[in-house]
C-alpha cells in the first residue's frame, strides 16, 4: 500500500492553509464587515451543514460542468451515505428553504452566510482547494429588483479592497431560450470543429457554454463569430434584462454588458453577473465574486415547484488578497500588552483579564509568564499592541500599576482600582 511519507502528513492538505495572526484577523474582520453591510441591507443570517447528499450538487450545479465532473470531495459514510464536501453554498441553502417549507412563509426570504467551500481545483494563488465565501440569497421572488440589490449590496462589499470595480453582466435568457441557445452553439462549434482547441472539444457535447469563456487561442478565434446569447434573448427576457440595468443605472453601479459570460453553474437563468478589477495594463483580475438568477434550482433538486430566485458568492481570499487599504487589517481597535511581572503580577494580570468589559473595542495581549520586564517590553512592542499595562511587585503594593504608550513611550502611574476606567479612556 502507498504510505505517505511523515514529511506530507506534516503539511496541510495541498490547495488548504493554516490561518494565524494577522491573517486570520483580515479574515474575521473581512467577514464583520460584509456581514454589517448585509443586515443593514436586510439580509439575515443562515448557516447550513457543510456536506449534503451528493445528489443535491449533481442535480443542481449539473453534471457536465467542472465542479460537479471534476472537482468535488466525495466520501461514503459508514452508513452507506454519499456525501460531498458543499463545492458551494446555494444548493444546500435551497435544500433547506425546501425541507423546512419556507415557501409558506412571506416571500422573499433574504439571506446572507460564510464559510469554506471546497473544491479539487489546481492550486495556485487566488484558486484554493479549500476557498472561503460569503453569499447572499434572495429566494421566493421573481422582479429585477431583487438581482438589482443583489449586485448593489455585493458590490458595497467589494468595494472595500479601494480597488475600482466592474460589474460584468450578461442574461442567459429563460430556461428554454438557454436550451435552445445551446443547441444553436453546439451545432456551430460542429462545423468548425477542426479550428477548436483539442481541451474544448469534449465540452461540445457536455457544456458547449463553457467554450465560449475558453483561454485557447484557436477556439477564440471560433468564438469571435459564435452566435450571440444577446441576440437569443425573447421579448420578455430582454425587458427583464434592461429593467436590471435600469436600476444598476440608477444606483451607478458601473457595469459592463460581456455576451460571453456564462459562468460555470448549469442552474443559471436570465440575470449572470460578476465582479472584477482590471490592473495599468488592462488585465483582468480573476473573479472577486459572482451569481445569478436560479429561478429552476429547486425544481432540479426535486421539489415540486419552482422557487424564483437570485444570489451571489463573493470570494473572500480574493478579495483579501487584492486589498490595498486598511479596511480588512485590525486598525480600529485598541491593542494592550498586559505585563505581568512575577507570581504577584501574573495573579493581577489574571484579575485585569477578568474585569474588562466584552464591549471593549481592544484587543489584548498577555503571555503570563516569568519572563523578565525587558523581555516582555521587547515582545509588547513587536505585537502590534498600543499600550503596555505593567504590573510589577512594587507597585501592586501600593495599588498602582504602569501605563507606557508604546509609540511615545510615555508612561504614566495608575491606579489599580481605577484600572477598568482607565482602559476605557483610551
Ligand atoms: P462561483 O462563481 O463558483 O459561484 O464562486 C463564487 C466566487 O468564489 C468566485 O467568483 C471566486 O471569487 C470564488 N472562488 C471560486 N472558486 C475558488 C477557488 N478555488 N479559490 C478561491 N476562490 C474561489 C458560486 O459558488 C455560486 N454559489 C454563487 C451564487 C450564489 N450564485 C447564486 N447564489
């Protein structure tokens, strides 16, 4: 049998990492902002298990696209259950919206969530393994209002990396115009089938869709005169298009209608959307977020009726990863550096934790240590923190403790009994 060697089975799992310090900070801060922005936009919170039957993804994000043909962690339970770690969180949210008969409840129901998403893809920067989204749904609605406020509130999130930000957006039109649609390109790739990359040529049969996004430079060149989904679109669809735009006019959300944006979910309908930035040089960046009207999802999955619906996923380590303000880092709060000194200091140091108020906009740092006054001073400075408390024997007797401002290195006596005060004025 393959043993892996102790050197793997020490390293996380290939496209998966550790998060620690300030890292795992942008993380949480990056999730109370989004998550600020969502409720005060109405949205509220949903958490779903992180597998469902596998069925739930087959049926849902549809064979034939990358996700579901090659990308998912399947597993059998013990119990003989197949199971697949949630590729993405719409499917699941449905699965629950149908099971707990949310559809009797008044319509729409408007909801946001976080978490990791796994998916076998080829690692490499901004494309993990084990990737991390922040989602909102709309569900039990059919008016472009709701794919408005969608788009709006998602771009609202985005716009915190102080990147400037494009909405690209395009409609598959209804169910049945997208079918036909399909069928119109995959007899146009038939007959150009000599000229189209070796890579594409499966997707003919599978996800012809899927072609007209491809990175070969011979299937581009097909795709230049590729029938257009624009022009595919029914009265009714096209109205549904422009009214969306309309609104995104209004609010000025900056969009940019691209026909070839399919995205790379079969349950997609009419609005498709996604958010990018371009560097100096005009290229894009990968996808920072995207989603779609789904108004056939639950039918798919197996309900008996269908539950018209719109949502997205931001994808979070993107967007920490192209940030260039402060918005994510741990800048609005306090940081202390709580210096125990002794058994005696470490014993008050212990009793100061205890009495600071959760309310506290702070953040501190102790180590409770024996460690000398020098060294602790030298670790309170490379921590980030603002201000070092220290306790020292001498001073706890007569009820006082040190308060050093780290950048100014000022310090000042305090009173230990006022100290609770005291970490609030600062
Ligand atoms: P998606 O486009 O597959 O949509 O994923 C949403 C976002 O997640 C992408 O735009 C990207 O930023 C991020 N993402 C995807 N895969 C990776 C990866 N391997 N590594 C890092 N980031 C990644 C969905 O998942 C839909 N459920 C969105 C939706 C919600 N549509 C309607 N409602």
């Amino acid at each position: 049998m393959f043993k892996k060697s102790k050197k793997d089975i020490l390293q996380a799992p290939r496209g998966m990492r550790d998060f620690t310090g300030n890292e795992y900070r942008k993380y949480q801060n990056f999730w109370s902002i989004a998550q600020k922005i969502a409720e005060n936009s109405g949205f509220s919170g949903i958490e779903t298990p992180i597998m469902e039957h596998t069925e739930i993804f087959q049926k849902g994000v549809g064979k034939g696209t990358d996700i579901v043909d090659k990308e998912m962690y399947n597993l059998e339970t013990i119990g003989g259950d197949r199971l697949t770690l949630r590729p993405e969180g719409t499917a699941g949210i449905m699965r629950s919206y149908i099971e707990h008969g949310m559809g009797s409840l008044p319509q729409p129901l408007m909801f946001y969530y976080s978490g990791p998403f796994f998916r076998h893809e080829k690692p490499q920067k901004g494309r993990y393994r084990q990737l991390y989204q922040f989602g909102l749904e709309i569900m039990g609605s059919k008016t472009p209002i709701h794919d408005a406020l969608i788009i709006q509130v998602g771009y609202k999130i985005v716009k915190k990396t102080g990147k400037e930000i494009t909405v690209e957006i395009n409609s598959l039109g209804s169910n049945d115009e997208r079918a036909a649609y399909i069928e119109k390109l995959r007899l146009y790739y038939k007959e150009n089938i000599e000229n189209i990359a070796k890579s594409d040529l499966a997707r003919i049969e599978t996800n012809p869709l899927r072609i007209l996004d491809s990175k070969e430079e011979s299937t581009k060149l097909i795709n230049k005169n590729a029938p257009l989904l624009t022009e595919n679109l029914g009265e009714e669809s096209q109205k549904y298009f422009d009214t969306v735009l309309v609104y995104l006019k209004e609010i000025n959300i900056p969009y940019k209608i691209v026909p070839s944006l399919v995205r790379g979910l079969d349950y997609y309908e009419h609005t498709v959307f996604e958010y990018v930035t371009f560097d100096e040089k005009g290229n894009k960046s990968n996808a920072l977020g995207g989603g779609g009207r789904y108004d056939g999802l639950a039918e798919k999955i197996g309900h008996s009726k269908a539950v018209p619906s719109v949502g997205l996923g931001l994808g979070v380590d993107r967007i920490i990863e192209i940030s260039d303000n402060n918005e994510f880092k741990d800048n609005k709060t306090i940081g202390i550096y709580l210096i125990g000194l002794g058994e005696q200091g470490n014993k008050k140091a212990l009793s100061v934790i205890n009495q600071i108020d959760i309310n506290e906009n702070l953040r501190l740092y102790c180590t409770l240590t024996e460690a000398n006054l020098k060294k602790q001073l030298s670790r309170a400075e490379e921590s980030g923190a603002n201000y070092a408390i220290i306790l020292g024997e001498e001073e706890i007797k007569k009820g006082l403790a040190i308060l050093k401002n780290l950048s100014t290195r000022e310090q000042k006596e305090i009173n230990l009994k006022n100290i609770k005060e005291e970490i609030s004025k600062l």
